[in-house]
C-alpha cells in the first residue's frame, strides 16, 4: 500500500496488558471511531503491514486494540511508535468546507498580500477550533487558529491555503 493511499489516524502508544493488545491514540472525531474499520495499516517510515481489528475497549485515559497476530506484551510492545492508517477508499468523503487533516499536511500557507509563510506541519485541537502548525523556511513557527476568521480558503489541488495572518503576527 502506498502513503497516498492511506490516512493515518492515530498511533501506537505501547503494550496495553499481558495478551497482545496495544494501547492507542486516536486521531479521529470520535474516540472509538477506528474500531469501524476492519483492517488496519500500521507503519513506520513509509513501510506498512496491514492487521485484522478484533477487538477494542474504551480505555480511561486511552483506546486499547487486539490486532490479530500480534499475542502476548513484547509483540505488541514492538509496535510501539507505528502510525496507524486505513485507505482513504473507506472513508467517507468530507462535507464541503471540511478536511481530513491528513490533506492538509504540506500545503503552503499563503497571506491575502501573497506572502508565503510556510507549510502546514501539524494540526493541534484545542477543545474551541483546531489550530494550524506552520513551519516556515526559516524555522519560524506560526499557529494560525483554523477558523473562517482566518483561513479564507483551502485549495488541496493548487496546494494552498489562504490566509489572513501577517509576517510579524
């Protein structure tokens, strides 16, 4: 499977218990909404295996996940740190105006006087509005609140985002 076929989702925090489960991070709309999909594609550095969802639990502070395969704690501990991803032909598609953060990574960020600055890098939620990580060419840093005050427009085939933010804000 190649990465442009695929949307991560979360990833592997470490063991979860003695019997194989791993304990996870869920980068979705809702906690448990991995558990809908059968297959999972775990992976590090662009190398992915696909495992069989069995079963899950909603953790207090985390998910946890049997993966078929994967029995007892240091095989489910070697998993530790792998992204999680499912094909993006299984989701459904976004609602107009709304983005699978995954489409968003590496787009340059664009200001209405056309000044570059920098490319999405990552996405934070904040609890009130997710929030856009831009990393310039020189390693400036800007989070830009991913709001209609801000972004004006999100164009994924040019790209781009417009932005109505400054160089010095």
């Amino acid at each position: 499977m190649r990465d442009e076929d695929l949307v991560v989702m979360g990833f592997v925090r470490g063991a979860f218990g003695i019997k194989g489960w791993v304990k996870i991070h869920a980068d979705t709309e809702y906690a448990d909404g991995l558990f809908d999909y059968p297959v999972w594609w775990l992976g590090k550095n662009g190398s992915w295996k696909p495992y069989t969802f069995e079963n899950g639990a909603v953790q207090p502070k985390a998910l946890a996940a049997k993966l078929e395969g994967v029995e007892g704690r240091d095989a489910a501990e070697l998993l530790r740190g792998s992204q999680i991803a499912v094909p993006r032909s299984e989701l459904p598609a976004p609602a107009d105006d709304e983005y699978y953060w995954n489409d968003l990574m590496g787009l340059a960020v664009v200001n209405q006087q056309g000044e570059t600055l920098g490319k999405v890098d990552n996405l934070l939620e904040t609890g009130a509005n997710d929030v856009l990580v831009v990393k310039g060419d020189d390693g400036q840093q800007r989070l830009i609140p991913f709001v209609e005050q801000y972004v004006l427009d999100v164009v994924p085939a040019e790209g781009r985002i417009l932005v109505d933010w400054g160089l010095d804000y």
